[in-house]
C-alpha cells in the first residue's frame, strides 16, 4: 500500500481539515509546491491560492482556497495553519467578486480577488 500524507488544515479558531492524501498541492510565496510522501522537512509561507489534494497520478480529489498561513512538513505529516479554508465547490465566482468588493478588511479583499483571478482562469 502507498504512503499517505496526513494533513492537518487550522484556522485560529479550529481544526478545520483532518485528513490523509497520497499528494497536496500548496500555493506558497515561491510558488505552487507538491508534497509527497518521505518529503524532506521544510516549512513553507503560504500565499493566497488554490490547495489541491492529489490522488497517486496527480489528479485533484478535493480542492480549498487557503488565505495566507504557514505549511510545516516533516515525516509524512503536513500541518496547515492559516486564516481561512474555503472548498471549492462552496463559492462561486459571483460570491467571490462579491466579496472581494464588499469585505470589511484589505487582507479579505485581496484573498477574494484571488479567488475571482482563480475562478476565471479555471473557467476559461
């Protein structure tokens, strides 16, 4: 049996994810990053973007729109803390554009707008 990746996803309230995946992709500072099982321990700042989980061949399972946080790697293990997880499935681009309008806070119009550049790229 392949090895999995338990991965943990916090906001500062709650763990808001609890899972095992063969693969997980993150949207850090320098870039997309695909962590696999027997990775080398690192610890990675996580910019607005799209996380995926991956099945064995790299195709998406689930997918969440993380804002901001930090991804600490080490034996099989990645733990996620950050200041919000939205699924995939739960905005649609008319939410997000609207959100990104309307938010009260700076930070939480620019993880909106992400989402909106996201959304439509995917779309096209």
């Amino acid at each position: 049996m392949a090895e999995d990746i338990t991965l943990t996803v916090a906001n500062p309230m709650e763990i808001v994810l609890d899972t095992t995946t063969p693969r997980v992709m993150l949207p850090s500072v320098s870039g997309y990053i695909t962590i696999l099982p027997q990775r080398a321990p690192m610890i990675l700042q996580l910019q607005n973007g799209l996380m995926q989980l991956l099945d064995e061949r790299g195709k998406p399972t689930a997918r969440y729109f993380v804002r901001r946080g930090v991804a600490n790697i080490a034996e099989n293990k990645c733990t996620v803390s950050t200041e919000e997880l939205i699924e995939f499935s739960k905005i649609s681009l008319a939410e997000a554009e609207e959100a990104a309008e309307n938010k009260k806070w700076p930070a939480q119009r620019e993880f909106y707008a992400a989402i909106v550049e996201i959304l439509r790229v995917m779309k096209e």
